[in-house]
C-alpha cells in the first residue's frame, strides 16, 4: 500500500459519514491553512448529473492546444487518487500528494471532516501554491452545499444536463436536483448551461436570476456528418467529430466551447477549438478496450467496451449510442442505484447480461443485479466477476460486449487490464 494510500484511509476515519454536505468545516480548515480558495488561478466551475466528466475534459483539450497551462480537480477516481489533482497538465506525483495531505491532516488536528472535504482543501492548497493560467474545478455532489463551493468569482460557472440521481442526498425531484447544481451560479458571473429537461431549466434559471449570475443563452449548435457547427453572437464554427464515443458528445464539445467563448480572459481559435476536441481524453467513458487482455478474450472481431455511467440518464445514453446493434452486457452498480431504471432503455437490444458485485464496494449482488434485469425482460445470470463472464461467452461469432453501471467497476477493469489513466 502506497503511504498516500495510508493517510486517506486515516482521513476517511475523520467523519462518521461518507457525505454530510455542509460548507462550515471547509471554511475552517481553508482558514486554518491560508485561505487558499482566495489565491487560484481563474475559475471554471462545472456542476451538472451528466457529462460533467467529457465537458471538463474538452475545455481541458481545447485550452492546452492554446499553450495554456491548466489544473484540474475531478472526482471520484477511477484507479489512484493521483487523478483527482491535475497540476499544470499532469497528475500530481505521490510525494508532493503525501506532502499536502499530512499537512492538512496536521493542522485540522482530528477534527470531525469529510474525506472530500479535507481532500478537496488539500487539492486548494496545492493549486493555489502552483501558479497556473486557468483550474477546471468539478463539482463533487450537488452544487449549494458542496465543498468545492468556496468561490466567490469563478471565471464561469457551467451547468451539465441535470437527471435524477444521489436522491437521498439532493431530493427526490427533478427540481429539487437542478436547485442544488445551480447554486454555483455567482453574481455578476456568466453561467453557461447545457441541454435540460423543461424543469430542469425554469429552475437553473431562476436560481440563476436570484443570484444575479448572468444567464449565456445566446449559443447553438447543429450535428452535421462531419462533426458540428457552432453559432453565437460572436460568429460560426465549423467543429469536427469530437474524439470521444457517443451521439450525446457532441453536446458536450459544444457545452464547452460555449463555455470558453463567453469568458474574455482567453483568445482562442478556431484551429485550437478543432484540435482540442478531437484530441480530448476521458477514460471509461464509452472507451474502447477491444485491444485490451480482456478483449482478447472474445472471439476474433469481436469489441469490447467499458463505460461507467450509473442512472438512467447514462443508461439512455448509452442506448442511443448503440441503437440498432446487439449487446451483451457485464454489468455492476452501488447499491444506491436506480437499476432497473438504469437497464430499461437497455432492454432491448441487450441479449444477455451477467449480474456481477463490484468487490470491495457498497454495490448490489450480483444476484440482485439479475434480477433487476429479469424484470425488465433482459435474460441474465450470475459471474464471480468481470474476467469470468467473458470466459462464458463461448460463441465463435464476433460480439459486442460492453462492461457497464459504476465507475467502481471500470475502474477495476482499468487497472486489471493495465490501462491506468495518466
């Protein structure tokens, strides 16, 4: 065990819970270690249910191709903690991790504190000591209460498609969600907002009104066969395919290109908006790991896919992405998932399915996985894990296989198959 590894397991011991949203301990542990949430580089804050992920990772794309150099917080991780800091464009590296968080674990002195919480006022320290020209901070769950919701004057604030999930932390309805995610909107600050439902919007909105945020409404878009092209009050953009997998990306590559041509701290082109969606990078999000010593497993021609998407939303998405083709899947979720509304779009063009637990997490048996997926007419049975299903498709046809429901779990499909992200 790595000695980072180590002092998070002491942190996780600080908080009898996992979650307690509050901002109150993180304003005091950011004020016993300098207020650094007063000394980062510009802000771009994004909150959101979906795609929040593939939109940070575009913006990230596109202002590097523009030679900026760029922090980024994001969570969870999918492997090591290390992917949760980015520094100037590379993860950060396990001694200076060690460094910022026994410092912090130091000077809160055993004090009740979230695992997020402490970890987040870590990563603050380190982007705050590090200089850089712009930090892509990802919201950690909800929006009002959320630790990361220290800033007082982000460069923008942006706004991913909002669906339902975490209800027992943010509320049972659609609204109630969108009212939680929109309270990163700041006064007098542009807030850029993707594609919602009906409700979604009128609340993101008003909240947005209340704040005295200010609502960028003015951009379009339209998926064409070579990519997309984008319009605002500044022009039009003729974009290509974005890199990442999936009909629903190419609402993403827009919602971030929105998001940087309505800041006015940053020129950029229309070549480094080409070049930085089509190099973007987003593991275990519809990627493709045929190649992988998973993949090689299934018969010849054979695809093999991982995608960590976990609500029905995600579960749609992915039913879009793959329409008229057949799938089998190999598929793992939290126990505090939606899963059957998860695997009702998925219904019909899934030909089998393997219920497995995502060992070592809070997920549903792999029994129980099963049976959500009886109920919505998928036939399925049971696998002791990922390696083993694949064992049992024995067919000599080429299939397409996609591992799917939490993060967790391509996380560990990631790291079995030496596919680490960096």
């Amino acid at each position: 065990m790595r000695t980072t590894d180590r002092i998070l397991e002491r942190l996780l011991s600080l908080h009898p819970k996992v979650i307690d949203l509050s901002l109150d301990r993180m304003y005091d542990i950011l004020e016993k270690i300098g207020n650094p949430h007063h000394h980062l580089p510009p802000v771009i804050h994004v909150a959101g249910t979906n795609g929040k992920g593939s939109t940070i990772s575009y913006i990230r794309s596109i202002l590097e191709k523009a030679k900026l150099s760029i922090h980024v917080y994001t969570s969870p991780h999918l492997v090591r903690f290390n992917e949760r800091i980015r520094l100037g464009g590379k993860l950060i590296d396990e001694e200076y991790l060690q460094e910022i968080l026994e410092y912090c674990e130091t000077v809160n002195k055993g004090e009740p504190i979230t695992y997020f919480e402490i970890t987040t006022a870590a990563a603050f320290k380190a982007f705050a000591d590090n200089p850089a020209d712009v930090l892509i901070l990802e919201v950690g769950l909800g929006g009002r209460l959320d630790a990361t919701n220290v800033i007082d004057k982000p460069l923008c604030s942006v706004i991913t498609p909002v669906s339902l999930d975490h209800e027992q932390f943010l509320g049972s309805e659609i609204k109630h969600i969108a009212n939680e995610k929109a309270h990163i909107a700041k006064e007098n600050c542009p807030v850029i907002v993707g594609q919602q439902i009906k409700e979604a919007r009128q609340k993101i909105e008003q909240i947005i009104d209340q704040k005295n945020a200010l609502l960028v409404n003015d951009w379009t878009y339209e998926q064409n066969n070579d990519g997309l092209t984008y319009n605002d009050q500044f022009g039009t953009l003729k974009l290509p395919k974005p890199n990442l997998n999936g009909l629903h990306q190419i609402s993403n590559a827009a919602l971030a290109v929105a998001t940087l041509r309505h800041q006015t701290k940053f020129k950029i082109t229309e070549n480094q908006y080409s070049k930085g969606i089509t190099s973007a990078n987003w593991p275990a999000r519809m990627q493709n790991i045929s190649k992988s010593r998973f993949g090689k497993i299934l018969p010849a021609g054979s695809e093999l896919w991982i995608d960590g998407g976990h609500n029905p939303a995600a579960g749609k998405v992915i039913a879009d992405t793959f329409k008229n083709e057949e799938l089998i899947l190999i598929c793992g979720m939290m126990s505090n998932k939606d899963s059957a509304g998860y695997l009702e779009p998925l219904s019909p063009m899934t030909k089998k399915l393997f219920g497995v637990h995502v060992e070592g997490e809070a997920s549903h048996a792999a029994t129980e996985i099963v049976k959500f997926a009886w109920s919505q007419n998928i036939a399925a049975e049971t696998a002791n894990n990922v390696e083993e299903a694949l064992q049992i498709i024995t067919t000599k046809s080429p299939v397409k296989v996609l591992i799917c429901g939490s993060l967790y779990l391509a996380g560990q499909v990631l790291n079995d198959n030496d596919l680490i992200p960096d």
